[in-house]
C-alpha cells in the first residue's frame, strides 16, 4: 500500500519536474524523495519517471496515476480538516428548513459565502410547511429555520426578525374577480379562496386571512399560484412570485376597498431555546440578519 509520503513525492515531484525541487519543498533530501518514488514504483509495477533527461519528465503511466495520487491525498486532507473541526466542536452538517415561499434568489449569496467560511460543512436546505419546519427543529433534525411569522409565538423557541414578506391578491385573468375594479369583502365571499391552513385562525378571527366560506386549503403556495393560474380561485401570493406575470396581464392584482391591498409578513429565523448551537450555526444566523429587510418585498 503507497505510503502518504511516497505519494508526496511523487505528486510534488511532478509539478516541479524535479526531485531536488521536490526535496527542498518537503524540507527533506533528495535521496530520501528518490527512494520514496522508486519504492512507490516497485509497489505499482510501474516506471513513473523518465529519468533519462535532466528533467524529470512523467511516462505514460506516471500520466495516468498522478491524478489518483493526487485524488488520494487530497482525501486525506479533507479526512484531517473534517475530524479537526468535529473535535474543536463545529458541525459535520447542517440543516436549514425554510417555509415554502420564503426561500428567495437572494439568499443564494448567504449559502455562497457561507461556503468560503466552512468549506467542510455538509449543508442540507430543503423546504416544507410551516408546521414541519417546528417539528423539525423540536426533534433536532434541524438546526434552523426561516418562518413567516404567526400569532400566538410558539413556545420553546427562539425567533429572530430578518425583514417582511409581501403579499398581494391576485385571480386569473379569466376570473370574474378580474373584471372588477375594485373588489368588496362580499365580492370574495362568492368565490374559493387558496389559503394555508396555518392563515385560518378560527380562534383568534383578527389574525385570519379567511376572507369568505369557500376555501382550498395547501401549505405550499407555489400549489396555490398554479392553481390561481388554472382558475380554481383566487389567493394572496407573495409578490415576488406573481410580480411579473401581473404586469404581463396573465394574473389580475385584486383591489380591496376595505384594507391595505399589499399584505405584509413578518419574516424570521426561529430556532429551538434547548439546542446549542456550533459555530457555523451562528454564522449562518449573523450572516442572515445582514439580509436587508425588503428581501422578501
């Protein structure tokens, strides 16, 4: 089996084309970087080096090794980075759960650098309902969490305000809602409303989103805008989604006469008050409030 210093000498070896090269950047002698690369060929059966010209030149079979050799070492190093920070406490992994809807483009630049600060991290994001991102985090399957926020505050966790999310009624352009200029409570109560089950609060009616008794209930609102789409109902969608399909004409923005047409919801990080928290869990939660608070406008 190659030894990680006969391998090291021949990798070096062969991006400096010289084995005295070789020796002065491992600090050892040549004679030692010499015989770790004939032992290495002796255990390959191969001849790695062309030693008939004052360069050391790679054969045929040098060529093809010196990648796996390369690959094997590099392996190594990320063997010895991984258990360095596992015993200095940092994460192997970490697991991000975001609301459905609340994962936006810009966010992208918090995982970008994210990743030159923990390079080793295992990061896992996925997407999921409101109610599952707080089981989630309560079974310790998740570290954090991004919530559109709901009244009463959960018990047991911590939340975080990162900036607001806004919401504005949108129908086909086919609906009858469409034709209206401006549209009366009653005028909804005619027709389904797509809303979440986690925007009917049945017992606290000042919190709802329930405009009327006609209701389809999902979770997920990109569900919700494929079926405004389809002219199953009409919903209140998150701008960025139906922006542009608004002033395409596609989807017609509802204009309320009786509140605010533009909806907007609290955004925040929430994460369990029982659960300690490694180093790049707090970066990640610092780096996430740095977020302006209309990214999500």
């Amino acid at each position: 089996m190659p030894s990680v210093d006969q391998l090291e000498a021949f990798v070096t070896a062969a991006e400096l084309g010289s084995f005295s090269a070789a020796a002065r950047r491992l600090g050892k002698a040549q004679s030692a970087v010499s015989a770790a690369i004939s032992n290495l060929e002796i255990d390959l059966g191969s001849d790695l080096f062309d030693r008939s010209s004052y360069r050391a030149e790679l054969t045929v079979s040098g060529v093809s090794l010196l990648d796996y050799a390369k690959s094997i070492l590099q392996s190594r190093q990320d063997l010895l980075v991984k258990a360095g920070a596992l015993s200095e406490g940092a994460e192997g992994s970490l697991k991000v759960v975001f609301e459905y809807g609340t994962y936006v483009s810009e966010i992208n630049s918090v995982f970008h650098d994210f990743d030159k600060q923990f390079p080793k991290v295992e990061l896992h994001v996925q997407t999921t309902s409101f109610g599952d991102v707080f089981s989630r985090l309560a079974d310790e399957s998740a570290q954090l969490g991004i919530i559109i926020e709901r009244h009463p505050y959960k018990e047991g966790f911590h939340f975080r305000g990162l900036g607001f999310e806004r919401r504005i009624a949108v129908c086909h352009k086919d609906h009858p809602l469409a034709e209206l200029e401006e549209v009366r409570l009653v005028d909804l109560r005619g027709y389904r409303q797509i809303i979440s089950e986690t925007e009917i609060d049945r017992n606290s009616p000042e919190f709802s989103r329930q405009k009327g008794p006609h209701l389809l209930i999902t979770d997920n609102p990109r569900v919700a805008h494929n079926m405004v789409h389809g002219g199953v109902g009409w919903a209140e969608l998150p701008a960025q989604m139906v922006d542009d399909e608004v002033k395409a004409g596609e989807l017609k923005e509802l204009s309320y006469d009786f509140q605010q047409n533009a909806i907007l919801n609290k955004v925040s990080l929430v994460w369990g008050k029982q659960q300690s928290q490694a180093p790049a869990c707090k970066w990640l939660i610092n780096r996430m409030c740095q977020l302006h608070q209309k990214t999500w406008v």
